[in-house]
C-alpha cells in the first residue's frame, strides 16, 4: 500500500536531521516546505519535496494519490499526558467551583480524585475501555496520533490493576502508540494512612506491574495535601528499580517540590509547571527532563500562569499536552491546547507547534519515530482543511482544522 499527497500548500515540521527534541530559541523555527509532496510506503514516511522537482510516479500499483491543494500537512499531535480512562463525569463539581469552592476544597469534601475512584470501582473493565475507547477516536479525528495515559483513579490495588489491564487492552486495538503510567500515588484512598498507601505502592503494586509489564512510567501527584518531594523521590526511585522511568504531576496547586523530585530521579518529564520558579528552570537546565504544560487544566482551574515563557527564554525546551480528565481537563483537543498556549503564555505558533509534536513525542520517548515529518519516521499525519497557513491553527480557536489523519499509512475512518 502507497499513498502519495500532491499540491501540500505547506508540508509543516518537516526534518532533515532527526532531532529528540527542540530548545530554547530553536523552538522558534519550524521547517517547512511550500508546494510539497508526501510519500508514504507501508506504514513509514518514504521520501517528500517540492513539487516542482517531483520526479513523477514509475509505479501505479497499490497507489492512493491525494490532492492537498490548499491544505497543509502537519505531523499528529503528540499527547504526552492524559487520564483518559475514566467512570462518569464530574460536571457537578464544575458548578460547585462556579459557586466559589476551590479545587482543594473539593476534594477535602471526598470530592475530586476521591469521587472519580469511586466511580471507577463501581465500572467494569467493558465499561472502562469503551468509553476510553470511544474518547480516543475522538481525540484521532482531531490530530492525535500518540497519547500516553495513566492510572491513578483506582488507588487500591486491584482498582489499579483495572485499570492498567483498561489501557494495555486499548494499547492492543488503537493504531497510535499508547504508553501507559501508573500513577497509585495519584491521591490516598478512603480508610487507609498515607505511609501505608505507599508501601503498598512501593511493596505490592510496582512489583506486580513490572512483571506484568503493565506499565512505562510511574508518576506522583507531588503537591501539599496529596504527595511530598521526598515521597515523591521514594516512589520514582523504587520505580527506576523496575526500568520504570519517572513522571511529576509538578508545582501545579503550589510550589511542592515537584520539580526538584523529577530531575533528581532523571524523570522523563514534569507536568504543570503553574508554579515553578527561577531555581526550578535553573535545575530543568541540568537534566534531559522536559517541562510539559498542561494549559487546558490550568485553563479550566483558572490557576496561574506557569512561566512557560521564562522556560523557553531560558533555552528549554518545553512540551504541551492536555491532561485529559474529567477534574481538571475535560477535553483531549490539542488544537485547543496549543491555541491557549499562544493565547494566554505569548508562545509563537512555531513554538506551541514544536511543543505539541517532536517534544511531546520526547515526553513519550517516541520522538526517534513521532513528532514530525522525516523519512523513516511513522506515518502518523494529518491533513488540514482548507487553511491558510499553520498559524490559522492556534488562531482559529476551538475550532477543528482536520480533515484527515492517516496512521501507518492508512486513512483513519
Ligand atoms: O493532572 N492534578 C492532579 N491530577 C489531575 C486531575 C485529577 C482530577 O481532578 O481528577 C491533573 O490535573
Ligand atoms: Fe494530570
């Protein structure tokens, strides 16, 4: 199977030199070529240039050709930080913090975390991957094409278990890669004492998890009232035992310590960011850790800014992602994500862009097959609607560019 894309109007990310990641003012330019084409062979991405030097088609056989006149072809969203399997909603909560409860004060109550664990114990297995499942052809048809998700509504270890069993089963029947994250130390559930909480963690569910496989990466909810910087560097150490590298929910509610705890346990990536500080960007400049935000939830809580800016001036570089979940983010949309980046932190399009593709597919460790447009790579793209250029993306908020997605080489539907 062969599909051959004429007449891109711009063919966006496209690199020579395949690169993990892009930072600081790098994250400023974003390569393209104007009046392109695109060949994909099997699943992979085969060869792409300018139309005028197309060398013209030798072989019909198993050829689909697509016209992109007018359209633009970007690389597939990379989402490097979802909840996506979860039970019910949590709408009514959404009211209480329109009536002037805070999100802590929510989930003081038994609400937040609390409330979605409890709804995820009373759903079965069926359940938990048909509404995941259903939520993830969603987020396809708008751009996605790698998601990472994580546990963290079970608490217990069963629940837990459920959970990670929920994502390997949709990992098995999607066509984008999916990894998975176990985050036990998500909240501490009903009836039990923190310290005890994570033992189990540490002395039931990571061994478990590893020898199931069932996990990629560990994450901590690293905030006061749920997880410290030392329990935080506790768990991901026990998890690094296992190869299982390290992910922060970091400085998200407060400055917690998060960030600090993700960079001394070589942790792949920390998420939020509202409230990180200068020290914080100076430690991010020693590590190969990546500064993610999430500016749907910090969007949806009305928290801070997080200094996104500052981090990319500092010469970092930094990931988007949507924290799909139903408290604090309930919605995958990443063209809406990189729009409130643009919108409220002053990214440039080429940076939210750059954020959203080659280093979130980093915040994944799938940047050497995701994230942009360069032979070899996946053929994991998307084309545009009739736009006029990638800057209408962001700036057209809220509103769906996409008109295609093709994964391994074959027409999503
Ligand atoms: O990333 N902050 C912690 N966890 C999620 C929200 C979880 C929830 O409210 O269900 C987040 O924002
Ligand atoms: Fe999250």
């Amino acid at each position: 199977m062969k599909i051959l894309i004429k007449n891109i109007k711009s063919l966006v990310q496209v690199e020579q030199d395949v690169r993990l990641k892009v930072s600081g003012a790098e994250m400023k330019k974003l390569s393209c070529i104007e009046n392109a084409w695109l060949a994909i062979e099997e699943d992979k991405i085969v060869d792409f240039g300018e139309m005028k030097d197309f060398p013209g088609i030798s072989d019909w056989s198993n050829l689909q050709m697509i016209d992109a006149t007018g359209k633009l072809v970007l690389p597939c969203w990379c989402d490097s930080h979802t909840h996506l399997v979860y039970a019910g909603n949590r709408e009514s909560e959404f009211v209480d913090r329109i009536n002037g409860l805070s999100y802590e004060e929510i989930f003081k109550r038994g609400g937040g975390i609390l409330n979605s664990a409890k709804k995820l114990v009373e759903a079965t297995e069926d359940e938990l991957f048909e509404s995941a499942m259903k939520k993830i052809r969603e987020v396809i048809l708008l751009g996605t094409g790698a998601i990472e998700i994580k546990s963290g509504y079970g608490l217990s270890f069963e629940a837990e278990l459920k959970m990670l069993r929920v994502i390997k089963k949709i990992k098995e029947n999607v066509s984008i890669p999916v990894k998975a994250t176990f985050l036990g130390a998500h909240a501490v559930p009903v009836g039990v004492t923190k310290e005890n909480h994570i033992e189990n963690i540490i002395n039931e569910m990571l061994p478990r998890i590893a020898e199931e496989k069932l996990a990629e990466y560990c994450d901590v909810f690293c905030e006061r009232n749920y997880f410290s910087k030392e329990e935080t560097i506790r768990i991901l150490a026990e998890a690094n035992k296992y190869g299982i590298k390290g992910k922060v929910h970091a400085e998200q509610l407060s400055h917690a310590g998060g960030v600090e705890a993700g960079v001394a346990s070589k942790a792949i990536s920390v998420d939020h960011l509202e409230f990180a500080n200068e020290n914080d960007i100076s430690i991010l400049k020693n590590s190969e850790t990546m500064a993610t935000i999430l500016p749907g939830a910090q969007f949806f809580l009305g928290l801070q800014n997080p200094p996104a800016r500052k981090i990319i001036d500092a010469g970092l570089p930094l990931a988007i992602a949507s924290d799909y979940n139903p408290g604090s983010c309930p919605s995958g949309n990443m063209n809406f994500m990189i729009s409130l980046a643009c919108i409220n932190y002053k990214l440039t399009p080429e940076e939210s862009i750059n954020a959203a593709t080659i280093n979130s597919a980093y915040a994944m460790e799938l940047s050497k097959t995701h994230g942009s447009i360069a032979i070899g790579k996946q053929a994991n793209i998307f084309i545009t609607k009739e736009i006029p250029n990638y800057s209408f993306i962001p700036y057209s908020f809220a509103n769906n560019p996409v008109e295609t997605v093709i994964l391994n080489g074959k027409i999503y539907k």
